[in-house]
C-alpha cells in the first residue's frame, strides 16, 4: 500500500499547484483514487475498494466511500481536467502544427454512451472532456456544441485547430460551427447526403461510385452547407472515405483523416483492454462522468510518467528512433507534421541470401506436354524473419495447340509463402490477424509491435493487411469450403445473429450452421434492414441448394429485421428463438418487479445518516456497534445483484432481515442483562 499511498500523495501536491480554489479533501480523496486505480488496473467499485489503502475494517466500507466521491457534485470534471488540458494543448502548439482535435462516441454500460473530445498525441489519443448521456443511439448536435464550446476557451491564442470526425458528425450543423470559429475540419460524410454544385443535384455516394474524388466549395443537404469534399477509395477497400474539409481538396488532404483513429487505442485503454469501464454496474451519468475523470487523471499520470522515463532513459529502439529523425529530409518532416507517419525514409536494406523456387510440376496440365523453364522472376518479400529475396523458375508450354501456349507456370511454392502482387508474406498477414483478433489490439499497437520485430511498416498498410486478413479468413469460411461435412451431414439448422462493436459502425453479421459448428458466411454491413439480410439468407441458401443439403431450422435472436428476413427466404422454415434471448425477455416482468419491490423498501429504510451523525466522534464499543450496523445497512442498499439471476430487491430483502435478526438477538442479550 505505501506505493499507492506515495502517489496520492505527489498527485495530490500536483492537484493542489493547478487546483488551489478546489476543497482540500476533495483534492486527497480524488489522488488516493487515481492512485488506487493505476495500481488494480480496473474501474469495477468492488476491485477498487479492495486496493484501496484506508483503515477500514470491511470492504463495503470503503465501497461507500468511493461511491460518495463518484457522488458528489461539487467534483466538476471539466473544472478539473481544465488545467491539465491547457498544458497538453500548449506544449502541442510549441512547434507551430495545427492542434488535431477528435471527436468521437463510444458505449461504456448498457444504457450510456460517452462522447469525448481528444487531442492527438503521438499515435495515440489524450481526453480533454466529455459528456455521458444515457441513449442507445448517437449524441446530437447540442451536446456536441456544449462540448466544443466548453474546450474552445481553453485553446492557446492564435492557434490552428484541425477538428477529425465520424460520420456521426458530418452534419451541416457541426461543418457551420467550424467555420463560424476558423477551424479546420476533416469530418467524414454518409453516402446518402445530397451535394448541390453547378451541374445539379447528387448524392455523395453517387459521386463516389462516379469517381468524382474531388468536389469544390459544394452545398450539403438541405441546409445548403458550403464545403469542399475529398473522396478516396482505395483498391480492396469495401467503402470510400468522404470527407468533408475547410482546404481544397486533395488526396493528402483527404487522408489526413485517418489520424482519426488515434483515439480508438484511448477507448480500448478505458474499455475491454484497458481498466474495463463496461464491468461496473455505475447506473447514473454523473457517476460515470466522475469515473472517467479519474481513468483520465490516471492516464495522464501515465503518459507524463512514460514521456519522462524516455527523456531520461531512452530504449535503444527510442536512440534508433531518434537517429533516424535526424535523417529525414524536409519532405518528410513535412508529412510527418502533417500526421502522415511513414514507416521509412531510406531504401530497404537487399537481401543477402536468395532462395530459388522450381515449378513441381513439369506436364502442361492441358495437353500433357514437357513444360520447360523459360525464363527466371526475381521477387522480394517482407518476412518475420526478415526481407527475403526469391528466384523464381517459370515453365512454359511450347505447344503451338495447346490452349496454355507460352503461359507462365510459376512454382507452387511461392503461394506458401506470399499472396500474389504483395510485398509482406502469409507469415506477416498472419500475426496481423492474431495480434488484432486475439489479443485485441489496435492498428497503433499493431504497427508498434511490427516495428519491435523489425518489420518495416507504416500504419496504412497494417490496415490494408488487416484486410486481407478478413478475406482470407472469409474465403475459408464459405459454404464450399465445407462441402464435404454439409453433403455428409445431409442437413443444415442456421443460427443468425449480428455484432455491432459500436454505434454507427458496421454490424459484422455471422450466419453459422449449428450441427456442425462451422461459419458458413461472415459479413460486415451498414444497414441491419430486411432487404440487406435477405440478401446474405438467400446467398447461402443458394450455395447449400448446390449441394441438395435442406435447412430444417433456424434459430436467432427476435430482432424484428431478422425475423422478416428469414420469413422472406424460408417461409417454411421453423424458426425458433435463442434460449438465452427467451429466458432474457421472459424475466424481464420479474426484473421489473424486483426493481419496484427495491424501491419500495429503499423508502422503509431511511433515516440512516441521523443516526451515524448522533454517534460521530464517539469512540466506545457501542458506537462502533451503531456504525457498523449503518454500514451494513448501506451496503444492503446499493448492491445491485445481477439480475435475473441475482435479484436486487430479494437479497436486499434478506439481507435486511438478517440485519434485523440481528438486532433481535442484541436486544434479547441486553434484557437478559438487565434482568440478571
């Protein structure tokens, strides 16, 4: 305990310097909880309650008094985080680059969702504030603009700001706030939003499909907002970037956006790979807005304490870093500035060794005729274990009537070792593939982890192998991959079901055949409608009428979309809904009545605090009784259960009994004692 102690203590002194008009105990008990949190690693109350070092006897104890902190309204968190946001954004204005701002939304209970606003630092993100609203769709407009408004005056004078968005944000409403106060914008658009310019009247997905990449001082929706719009698609890209931005279009420009995702490696650190903000059963919006606060606090004391170990202690990997730096020519420090990391500025190192692949096969596969070698390739690839230089040995047909005459047969082994046309090998894809869908890591963390195994590699192209990862892993995924267990089985039952990481992303849908426990089709899409699903039901009923294999049954969740679907493709079908979805909503009355019997007991216990205040400053045995007994009491009142299983108001109903039976027994003792 005395290392989290001696951090409270260096963070409350810290506090105190940027704080001095907060409360002092506020200030202490605030360090002593960022402290606690740095140390537990997590922002479940019960994990944080157990570390935390205060003399207390039980561990609900100091659960209540971190549940009065999370409460208490004079803990304003824009006041707090204020100072801190002032410094992070001077020190990034001290070289003369535009401040990138970033906007974005991310669910953090069942029933909150967070938008934050952050400053772009390094590959990463830090937060300057944030709103939490209870919704399940996005945040709109007005609380974007209160938060905007509310870090406005924080910015250092005369700097530039570039403002980075979601399609949540591509709104006439937020591209008008910018301009209003001179900021840059990069603000990604939705592909049904109608674009006037001189010729008439469009839509921005219409352009895209067009390959008009560039569009000049353009009026959006029916608000008739004036901007310029960058389009990019790349090849292999399902989508194209539409962005909408305050400078002339260009693709540099355009692709200036992607240093959007520096703020994903910042929610995975408060979420799921992180301190996991999800697990807490927090069921008010101010609470979870002070707990943010200290998941902030925590952060920043981590990232000043990273950034001072590397001054003064840099890895050589940091001293490689560095020297590099000091080689890059004006160009490239100029994309640098501008947030477009490269993995390299000098050639790549040739290859010392080389290693010759010969064609297997020596018959031409159509005519049956000797194939011999021609000519010879030469081929680099990116490997683990490092850039490997390939001969290739090509055979031809000679064959004037052979269909195959003079087509190149290169050697088989090649497609082991890399796909076609691609600089990195199976080898790279791969570990892309684990690091991301195992480990849960972001592009960032990818691109760092590539760099520490001395693969060289910008982020872009982390993401482009990301996704060929994804259709890899879809190709081996098909209904024809699986002919032969289907044929063999003779049936198929098909579970459906959708997963969408966060709002207004893409809903990954998976339609899975539960006999044999294989994917069958694995899918991202925007929309969740009937039409677009319909669409995937009847492209795996096609391949499985191929092979004469029926589908007896089908089993999802009662999403409405779903079920009009599956009606649509299998009328006949029987289709039954998960148990775990039926068991769900079948106690939802019960979890109702639970939470109204809750209620109405929380009423006949109150009156608590009177007590315990007749009983402070008193020290005998029986007024730690009496605060015992108020904190047992306490504790009964805030446990939430789990529901169904766990329900909140029987155990507060037993556990005030037990209370009470308890108390029964005491005041049996003392009549006892006094008629003795």
């Amino acid at each position: 305990m005395n290392g989290i102690t001696e951090i409270a203590d260096s963070l409350s002194t810290e506090l105190k310097r940027r704080l001095p008009n907060q409360r002092k105990t506020q200030r202490t008990k605030l360090a002593l909880l960022v402290a606690t949190m740095l140390d537990v690693r997590s922002a479940t109350l019960m994990e944080l309650a157990a570390g935390l070092p205060r003399e207390c006897d039980r561990t609900d104890m100091r659960y209540q008094w971190i549940s009065r902190l999370l409460g208490n309204p004079l803990v304003i968190s824009d006041a707090i985080m204020e100072p801190f946001s002032r410094e992070v954004l001077e020190r990034a204005t001290a070289d003369g680059q535009p401040l990138v701002l970033i906007l974005d939304q991310s669910k953090v209970s069942d029933r909150h969702q967070v938008l934050m606003l952050a400053l772009r630092h390094g590959e990463r993100a830090l937060p300057l504030a944030w709103r939490v609203e209870a919704t399940d769709g996005a945040i709109g407009f007005e609380i974007q603009r209160s938060l905007l408004g509310a870090v406005a005056p924080w910015l250092p004078e005369q700097a530039k700001v570039r403002l980075l968005g979601d399609r949540f944000y591509g709104t006439a409403d937020l591209i008008g706030w910018c301009q209003e106060r001179g900021w840059d914008y990069r603000l990604r658009l939705k592909g049904n939003l109608v674009v006037f310019d001189g010729a008439g009247r469009t839509t921005t997905g219409q352009c895209a499909k067009d390959r008009v990449y560039y569009l000049e001082d353009v009026e959006l929706t029916g608000r008739r907002a004036r901007t310029h719009i960058g389009i990019i698609h790349d090849p292999g890209h399902a989508e194209p970037w539409i962005i909408a931005m305050s400078e002339k279009p260009g693709y540099l420009r355009t692709l200036e956006y992607s240093a959007r995702w520096g703020i994903e490696p910042m929610f995975s650190d408060f979420k799921s790979r992180g301190f996991g903000i999800e697990d807490t059963q927090l069921r008010y919006a101010d609470r979870l807005d002070r707990l943010i606060l200290v998941m902030a606090l925590a952060l920043y004391v981590a990232v000043s304490t990273g950034q001072w170990d590397a001054l003064h202690h840099p890895t050589p990997s940091e001293k490689k870093l560095e020297w590099q730096n000091l080689l890059s020519v004006e160009g490239v420090r100029k994309s640098r500035a501008r947030g477009l990391e490269m993995s390299r500025c000098w050639c790549r190192v040739k290859p010392t060794g080389e290693q010759i692949l010969v064609p297997v096969r020596t018959a031409c596969p159509e005519c049956g005729r000797v194939m011999r070698i021609r000519y010879s390739n030469r081929r680099a690839i990116v490997s683990l274990r490092g850039l490997v230089r390939l001969r290739l040995k090509i055979r031809r047909c000679e064959t004037r009537s052979c269909g195959r005459y003079h087509q190149a047969w290169r050697p088989e082994a090649e497609a082991a070792l890399a796909l076609p046309q691609h600089e990195f090998g199976l080898d790279v894809i791969a570990l892309v593939g684990a690091l991301r869908y195992r480990e849960h890591r972001s592009v960032p963390e990818i691109h760092q982890e590539l760099s520490r195994r001395d693969v060289a590699i910008c982020e872009r192209s982390v993401t482009n192998l990301l996704e060929r990862y994804d259709e890899l892993v879809a190709a081996s995924a098909g209904v024809a991959a699986h002919r032969e267990t289907l044929e063999r089985q003779g049936r198929a039952i098909l579970a459906i079901d959708g997963l969408q990481p966060d709002v207004g992303h893409e809903v990954l849908w998976v339609i899975r055949e539960c006999l044999s426990g294989l994917v069958l089709l694995a899918r991202a899409l925007l929309s969740s409608a009937c039409p677009d699903l319909a669409g995937l039901l009847r492209e795996v009923a096609a391949e499985l009428a191929a092979m004469g294999v029926p589908v007896v049954g089908v089993v999802s969740d009662g999403q409405h979309s779903i079920r009009l679907a599956v009606a649509k493709v299998w009328p006949d079908v029987p289709h039954q809904l998960c148990h775990f979805h039926y068991l769900r909503e079948a106690a939802l009355p019960i979890f109702e009545a639970d939470r109204h019997a809750k209620k109405e007991l929380k009423k006949m216990v109150r009156g608590v605090r009177p007590i315990e205040r007749k009983v402070e400053g008193r020290s005998d045995e029986e007024a730690r009784i009496v605060q015992g007994y108020c904190a047992a009491v306490r504790s009964a009142l805030t446990d939430d259960g789990r529901p169904p299983l766990e329900a909140a108001g029987l155990r507060l109903h037993d556990r005030l009994e037990a209370i009470e039976a308890s108390l029964g027994r005491i005041e049996e003792k003392g009549g006892a004692r006094q008629r003795n």
